[in-house]
C-alpha cells in the first residue's frame, strides 16, 4: 500500500520572511516538508534563494502572487492589478469582483506572472510546480493562462485544489473549478495530484496530522501547509495583510518538523515524495 501512494507535503509562502523560511527547511530537514512554493514578490527572497541553493533535496516550486504585496512589473503596466498605491490589492474579494466586472486584465496578469517565473529563473532555481496566493490560479480564465506559462517555461505541475467530503465552503468551489481545471491542464500535459489535503484544516497538532492523513483521496496526495517561526518581521509583514496564518504557523512547525510525523505518514500507508530541484 504505501508504495503505491505518494504524498507531497508542500510548504507554501517560502520568501515571504526570513523566519518563514528558516521554520520550512527545518520542516525538511527533520520531518516531512518535501518542497516548496518560493514568492518571487516576497521580502525575504534572496534569503529563500540561498536556502534553496544549500538545501538541494528541497524541491522548488512556484507560489504565484496577484494577490498581496509589490509586484513584480511597475504598477503602471498592469494598473488593473494593483490599488492606488501601486501595491497588489491584497482582498481576494476584490479581485474576483474584478474579474467577474471584466476589470482585472488577463493579459497584464499574464505578463505579471511571467515576471515573476522569470524572476525565479534568473535567480538560478527551475520551478517544478506552480501555485498561488489564495489559489487564485484556479479562477478558470486564470487557470488557462497558468497553464500557457507552464508550457512556454516547460513546468510540468500545477496545483489543484480537490479537498475531501466536509470541506469548507471555499475549499468546495474551488474543488468545482478544479475538476474542470485538471482536464484543462492534462490537455496541456501538465500534471495534478489526485486530490489534496490541509488546505481545509492545518495540521495543528498530531492528532489533527492523523486525521488529515487518512482523510487523503486517491494515489499521489499534495499535503498544503504554511509552517514557520513567527517574530517581529514576520509580525510587521502581516501586520499590512488580512491572513489568518499566523499564529498556526508555529503550531504547524512543531507537527511537521517532528520526526514522529513521518511515522503518521507510514502508519497513513503513504510513501513521501521527494522530488529534488533540477
């Protein structure tokens, strides 16, 4: 049984600070974070690049971001992307009315997000898979033109988010878009896990790391989680955005990085899925 599943534990927000990145290499490095999504936007960047550079069994992947922060392109080239103050707008609210209203432009989101694979890229990393901030990729006119990147730069994943029975209302439309996502991306050949788990409930503490475990649909599980230390800058950073991930974050860190969970993954019948950066 467990060679015959696999389960990526995927830690996302790698750059956002130098704490965050710091608590997901010792997830990796102790316990069962097998990759993760780097913010090319994020304020502690060139720390995550580092990081990565000197933890080559860490995968790396792509934490798209039209959601909160700077951007990568000057604001006046993708105005419809970004409020008054030039920063990206930071309420997924506000993003999909624009969307809905037509007033959130693809095309500048295209080349916003092609800056900032670019930007990856240059820094020395290949991205294996890509993601988003508040999984907004999976809006389906967004989707299509993540998957269209994820050709012309030869990424072979991109995440959907299929959460199992009981799922939060959130988590369930974005399970409807993604079943028509999946087929929009094999079409591509571009790859999605079969389902995925911990973007309803965090792994807080063990007993909710079994439950999420043996929750898991289907053969190749990504495991989402947002683990990290938590101080003055990290503090400061969030102080700008409205997340609820913050506190969570240690809770998290103490759950993954114990080598006790890599027994809940075996006892769950799951093999972890190490994928290494190219």
């Amino acid at each position: 049984m467990a060679a015959d599943r696999e389960l990526v534990v995927n830690a996302d927000d790698f750059g956002w600070s130098h704490s965050v990145n710091e608590g997901i290499v010792e997830c990796h490095q102790t316990g069962i974070v097998t990759r993760t999504s780097i913010l090319a936007t994020g304020w502690a960047f060139e720390h995550a690049v580092e990081l990565a550079k000197a933890t080559p069994t860490l995968g790396i992947g792509m934490h798209l971001n039209i959601y909160r922060g700077n951007t990568i392109l000057p604001a006046e080239k993708i105005p419809t992307l970004v409020g008054p103050d030039g920063k990206l707008l930071g309420s997924w609210q506000e993003i999909v009315g624009r969307l809905v209203r037509g007033r959130f432009d693809l095309a500048q989101v295209e080349a916003e997000l092609r800056a900032q694979i670019q930007h990856v890229l240059a820094a020395g990393l290949t991205p294996a898979h890509l993601d988003s901030e508040k999984h907004l990729h999976l809006w389906p006119s967004m989707f299509d033109v993540v998957c269209k990147l994820a050709v012309e730069f030869g990424i072979p994943e991109v995440r959907t988010v299929r959460e199992p029975l009981g799922a939060k209302p959130i988590p369930l439309m974005l399970g409807v878009f993604s079943a028509r996502n999946a087929g929009v991306a094999h079409r591509h050949g571009i790859s999605t896990s079969d389902s995925t788990v911990g973007v309803t409930y965090p792994p807080i503490d063990d007993a909710a790391l079994e439950r999420i475990l043996r929750s898991a649909r289907g053969s190749r599980v990504e495991f989402v989680v947002h683990p990290g230390h938590v101080d003055a800058e990290f503090m400061e950073l969030q102080s700008h955005v409205a997340n609820r991930l913050v506190c969570s974050r240690e809770e998290e860190l103490a759950v993954l990085a114990s080598p006790d969970s890599r027994e809940a993954v075996n006892r769950a019948g799951f093999r972890l899925g190490r994928v290494s950066q190219v």
